[in-house]
C-alpha cells in the first residue's frame, strides 16, 4: 500500500531529493510555469534553457537562485523572479512490513518517529516478535545501510525515548515474526508454540506446554532442525532418561520441529512432519492432528 498524502498542497520544506516533482513559476513569463520531475542524476529541465538545473540536495529557495542565474546567464531574461515550490515528494519513502497490521509505504514530509510510522501501519501484530529492525540509508562515508535492533519491549512497554528514533526518509522498518516451535507426535496436545524473547527454550520446557506425553510414546524423541545452509538436520534425544532426570535438558531454538513417536508405529519422515508444521504454523490454532501422521 502506498499512502497518497504526499500530494497535498503546503508540502513542509525539504531538501529536494531524485523523483521529487517541483512547481517553477516565473513572474510575468508564464511560458516558464511547469511542474518538472527531478531525474536520477538530480536534474531538472527547463524550456529554452540549454543546460539542465542540478536540484537534488538543495532546498525550494536554493533552486530558485539557480533558475534566475542560468536564466540570467544565458541571456534569456534580464532579471526574473523565479518561485519554486514542492508539488510531490517521491525522494523519502519509510516502508514498513512484517508484523504488523497493515504493511504500507509512505513519504516522510518531514520527520517523524519510529512509533509514528508503526501507527501508520495500524500497529503491531498479534505475531509479531520481540525486535523491530529498522534499515537506515548509508551516510557519507559509509558503504552499507545501517540496521539497528530496537526492542518491542523497550519501545512500546517501557517507552524509551532513546528507541523511539527519528526518521527522515529512506528508512525501512521490518519487524519479524515471533519465533515458533513444533512439538508433534505422541504428546497430550500437539501443536505449533510461540517463543518469545532471547531467553533459551527447552525440551522439557516444550513438553510441559505440550502437556506431557501420552502412553507408549518412544523412549527416543527427535529435534528436526533446518539449518541456515537449508540442510536438514535430525537430532535423537534419549528422552525417556531425559525425562527421569538421568541426562541433561536440551535447548531448542525457533522453528524447530520435536517429535516424539509412538513406539508402536513407524517413525514419520521429516518432510511429513515439516509440511503438518506449515499447517499448523499457516492456521495458528496452537492444535495439530497428531493421527495424520500415523
């Protein structure tokens, strides 16, 4: 979605950036009168005039000095009045996407906050997690974007000024979803369960949410984990001594799959298991059929 406010009139003031449409009026010469579109390269072009106007990086008054000394210079006319205007902003989009309630673009018309352009999104969503990344346009010098890492938490609970950082266009702002851990198999109540925060997850603590095991399941669990090469890693668990307190818990971490089979029925292969996960992650029920894999 892109948001069609920068059209309006009385645009504030701001340095004129490539895409930027301007109005140029010059007094008592309407052959001058024209809106012109800012190139890539940061040009404007004018009718009768042989060189184009460098725009980009100057403010409406700068450009108007410009097209009255290139008028001048080339003899055209001996001492215009010349008005620049902004008509559309087109050189700071702030987009903001993930988590959140309505993904949207829009031009900042001047500066704004991070939370202003989240409410301008209608918000976070109920999945997203506990980070806001936020992709601020390279400055001089540097040779990559810079991302910064602002905590929900921080940002909206405990309402530090310092994270709620001043945008000014060129920005975006993504906010992942919360992380996800499957348990499925032999357990009272499979399904697809939210992780919050930077704090490790377990298996124990999994089963706990899971509420427990259901009789005959296996005295062997598995964690299938699909590493950030795309291999597809199978991990086995001694669970039954796990559970007697005879070797240590395992940390798990999103986006893992732990299955505990039913050591009467054959073992389902990981692809089952990862496209009954997609099911469940896609409807967010927290409930999976554990039958369909048997």
């Amino acid at each position: 979605v892109v948001s069609g406010d920068a059209a309006g009139a009385n645009l504030p003031v701001q340095r004129v950036g490539p895409n930027d449409l301007i109005a140029v009026s010059v007094y008592n010469h309407p052959e001058f009168t024209r809106t012109a579109r800012v190139t890539a390269e940061g040009y404007i072009r004018l009718p009768m005039l042989q060189n184009p106007v460098k725009a980009e990086g100057l403010l409406p008054a700068q450009i108007e000095t410009v097209i009255a000394a290139a008028l001048r210079q080339e003899q055209i006319l001996v001492d215009p009045l010349v008005t620049v205007t902004i008509a559309e902003y087109y050189s700071r989009p702030i987009s903001v996407s993930g988590a959140v309630k309505n993904e949207i673009t829009f031009q900042a018309l001047r500066p704004l906050t991070l939370l202003d352009a989240l409410t301008r999104a209608g918000g976070l969503s109920a999945t997203a997690g506990a980070e806001i990344l936020v992709s601020q346009p390279a400055k001089d010098g540097q040779t990559a974007a810079l991302v910064r890492r602002i905590p929900v938490k921080g940002l909206i609970d405990a309402a530090d000024p310092e994270l709620n950082i001043l945008l000014h266009g060129g920005e975006e702002i993504r906010v992942p979803e919360m992380g996800k851990i499957f348990v499925l198999g032999n357990v009272k109540k499979p399904g697809c369960f939210p992780v919050q925060g930077a704090s490790e997850t377990t298996v124990l603590e999994m089963l706990a949410v899971a509420e427990g095991v259901l009789p005959f399941a296996s005295k062997e669990a598995y964690i299938y984990r699909r590493e950030a090469s795309g291999a597809k890693n199978e991990i086995p668990i001694e669970l039954r001594k796990m559970l007697d307190r005879k070797s240590p818990d395992v940390p798990l971490v999103a986006n893992d799959i732990l299955y505990i089979p039913d050591n009467r029925t054959r073992r389902a292969s990981m692809t089952a298991l990862e496209r009954i996960a997609s099911f469940g992650a896609g409807t967010l029920s927290g409930v999976l059929v554990y039958n369909s894999i048997r």
